[in-house]
C-alpha cells in the first residue's frame, strides 16, 4: 500500500523545471504557432545560416565558419545529393551537431574579426589581424603556429582557379579559361583534393575535369536545433486536457524527439519546456496520450508530462468491472479527466468523506501497454450540491467502499450464505439468552458476597473500640 501511495503521490506532480538557455542567434529560424489554436511540434532541423560566411576551414569531419567576430563549427553529418526547388544541385550534410554552448548557434565570439582558420592536429586555428589563436574543445589559446598561406592560382587536376574582377571566378586549363559571372566568389582553398569556395556567403565545392563539365555545388548543412523547443504554442491544450475520454496509449518509437513540459502554467503562448528539455527515445516506450493538439500529442511517461509530434496506434485501455458500486474518499483528492493526476486534468478537487459513485476500473497490471499506466484508477461519477454530476477518474488506493443505501435508511440487504437456515438463528438467540443470564446471575453473586465481607469486617473493627474504652475506665 505505501508503494502504491508513493507513485501516487510521484505522480501527481508534474515538472515544473524551467528551461533555462540563453537565447538564440537572430539567425536561427523556430517553428512558430500560426495561430493559439495551433500547436505545431517542430522537427528540431534547421539549416545553418551564419549570415554569409567571411572565411573557412575544413577537416575529414568538421567545417568551421567565421562571420565578423564570430566562430562556427559544425562536426558530423552525412553527405548526401540533392536537388533544389529549381532543380539545381545540392550537396547536403545532414544530421550533424554545432559545437556551441547551449542556447547559441556560434562556438565562441572572439575580440576581432577573424580573417582566416585552419584545422590542425591539434584543433581549429584562427586568426585576426594580428595574432593567431587555437580553439580546442571549446577553449581559446595563443598559437605560436602559423596558419598555412593560400597560392594563387589554386591547381587542382590540371584547371587552374582564380577570382578576378572583384568576385568573378574564372577557371583556365592553360590556354583557355571559362569565367562565372552570375555569382559573386571568393577565398578559393584547395583542401584534400577538393576545391572549395565562398559564393554568395555559402560554402560550395568546384568540380570538374574539363572546362566544360566544371560545375559549382552549395553545400547545406542541417543541424539538430533544439532551440526550437522554446517556441511549441500552447494553443488550445488547457481545454482539452479537461476534456473526460476513454483513455489512450500509444507506442513512443525509438528515435522520435519528445520535448519535457511543464502543465502547471497553460497560461502563456509556449510551453515551458522541463528539465529534460528536447530528448531522441532510445528505444521504444509506450505513453499515455494525454490530449492531441494541433499535429502534436501531448503523453505522460511515469510522472512526467512530454509533447511529441502525433503518435499513430492509439489504442484504448482494458477496463474491467468497478471493485465496488459506492466509494469514500479517505484523502483529499481530485477527479480527474484521464488517469494521470496533475494540475491540468483535475476537473474538481474533493475534501476526505466526499462520496462517489463508481462506474468501472482501469488495473495497471492487466494493461499490455507497460508502464504507461501508474497504478488503478476508478472511473467515478460525484455530484456536487447543486446536483451537477462529475465524471472522471480517481485513483482506487484513495478510496474505501461506500453504501449510498444507507443515506435513505434503507441499507442493502445483506447477502446469506448457502447453508442458512432460520433453527440455527433461533438456537443462537437461546443460546446467547443462556449466557446473558449466567452473567447477570454470577454478577449479582459477587455482588452479594463482596457486601457480606464488607459488614463482617466493619462488626470486628466495632468490638475491638468498645473493648479498648472498658480497659481505660478501670484505670
């Protein structure tokens, strides 16, 4: 019983840990509410967009970026080819990580404009105007080292690449050159055998054997964005969380993003996000679905509350027959619109002695959905004064049996056993009769004697006195 009052108790309160990150880079895109009726879940993929790249490094598998003051790296992904909206080819990395503190997109902000970088055994060297510094795992230090120059022309499979008229890219290969004009170039690197550049503040690679087959692909780069999680609308979830159903579960697959919520607060436009934050299922878990809002489900997972994009195979919960027609409640407690107690469920709050009706129960342990139940809950049904009537669930540990016959002076009858029969009533009575006279009887015996012991004792102490007075008078 204290276990099972114990998560309880774990259960009724939801987290109320409050997200606590620096606010994002003005570059960084959310996924916002169109409206408070929306809720939107966003998928926490974003592509990185510093605002025009100024200089550049790559590794085997990482890319560092600088724009002004600031440095970003990005570490990880995989490469894949793609087509844009315009059918024009893209290089994309996909399902990397910037190496930043939480809450900013930019690794760190330097004292100068960074000018050049380059990845060394040791991590990213960078420099401004006049010194050269060494990033590593997130600290900053002097270098004595020096960042290898750029020669120009860059030479690569016999083609020769050089920037001219301010921004052109032109490609020779000896004796004739073929020039980019559309787009505007610069710091052209030859890096692992590959050429790289910065067109229109992006990142792209240069490819080709020939003149005529030299083309020039932009490189994307998606991020996880957890940051995105600070902008979920809350949209009309208060109401629906109030709302009494046949309660759901659904299966959280492996590697589905679910973002920690605290339903204490449904007044402001975003959730606030938990202490867990944004989290990737590590494998499969089922969920108590707590409300659908929007594209997004709203589940309870032991006592804590998450938002997650909209679970498919909602199945309902086995129910079986109520433990008992009447209950009282022997704590305060709640009625709630699901089986999961929390501030936002609770539909009316009810003092101990308050009685209810009980329509049905929901057991944990005969669940096929795990642990996505707590422990039982009765579906009640209470009226109030007014003779409103209440439907919801209130946990079975919180309440005791209840006869509501007995409210009219016509309680139930009570249920004989098989073998009754009305001579061994009366041979009960008798027998009863019997023993209640016996002990009258030997009361009043005792009764008599202790009175007769009394009356001896007081005559002897009375003899003894006069005795005593006839011997002092002959003195």
């Amino acid at each position: 019983m204290k276990k099972t009052l114990a998560l309880i108790f774990a259960a009724a309160g939801c987290a109320a840990a409050v997200y606590g990150g620096t606010a994002a880079v003005a570059q960084t895109e959310y996924a916002e509410a169109e409206t408070r009726a929306s809720t939107q879940y966003p998928d926490f993929i974003s592509e990185l967009d510093i605002g025009g790249t100024q200089s550049y490094a790559v590794s085997d598998d990482a890319f560092a970026f600088s724009n002004g003051r600031r440095l970003y790296i990005y570490e990880g992904g995989t490469l894949t080819a793609e087509s844009d909206e315009s059918d024009n080819s893209t290089y994309v990395y996909e399902g990397g990580v910037m190496d930043a503190p939480e809450g900013r997109l930019f690794a760190y902000e330097h004292s100068a404009a960074i000018v050049n970088m380059s990845f060394s055994d040791d991590g990213l060297l960078f420099s401004d105007d006049s010194s050269v510094y060494l990033y590593s795992e997130g600290e900053v230090s002097a270098a004595s080292a020096v960042i290898p120059p750029v020669s120009y022309p860059v030479t690569n499979a016999g083609l020769s690449y050089f920037i001219v008229d301010d921004g052109v890219l032109s490609v020779a290969n000896g004796t004739e050159y073929r020039r980019f004009e559309e787009n505007s170039y610069s710091e052209i690197k030859l890096i692992d055998g590959s050429v790289y550049a910065i067109r229109d503040g992006g990142l792209c690679i240069i490819e080709g054997g020939t003149l005529a087959t030299v083309t020039v692909t932009p490189i994307v780069f998606r991020y996880r964005d957890v940051t995105q999680e600070q902008t979920i609308s809350v949209g009309d979830t208060a109401t629906l969380l109030k709302e009494v159903s046949s309660p759901r579960y659904a299966l959280v697959p492996a590697g589905q993003y679910m973002t920690e919520v605290d339903l204490s607060s449904l007044d402001g436009e975003y959730f606030i996000v938990g202490s867990d934050g944004t989290v990737s299922v590590e494998s499969g878990t089922y969920a108590l679905v707590l409300c659908t809002t929007g594209d997004a489900d709203l589940i309870a997972i032991g006592n804590k509350t998450y938002i997650t994009s909209s679970l498919g195979g909602k199945a309902e919960f086995s129910t079986s027959e109520a433990p008992f027609a009447g209950a009282q409640l022997n704590y305060s407690a709640g009625i709630y619109s699901t089986p999961y107690m929390c501030e936002a469920t609770e539909l009316i709050a009810l003092e101990p002695g308050a009685t209810v009706r009980v329509i049905g129960q929901i057991t944990a342990e005969e669940q096929t959905a795990g642990s996505a139940l707590v422990t039982n809950f009765c579906r009640v049904i209470y009226t109030t004064g007014d003779g409103t009537d209440i439907e919801g669930y209130i946990a079975t540990a919180f309440l005791t049996m209840y006869d509501f016959s007995g409210e009219d002076g016509e309680f139930t009858a009570p249920t004989l056993p098989d073998d009754y029969s009305e001579d061994d009533v009366i041979l009960t009575v008798v027998l009863v009769i019997v023993i209640v006279v016996l002990v009258i009887a030997g009361v009043a015996y005792l009764a008599y004697v202790s009175g007769a012991n009394r009356r001896k004792k007081k005559s002897g102490k009375s003899g003894g006195r006069e005795y005593d007075n006839d011997e002092n008078e002959e003195q």
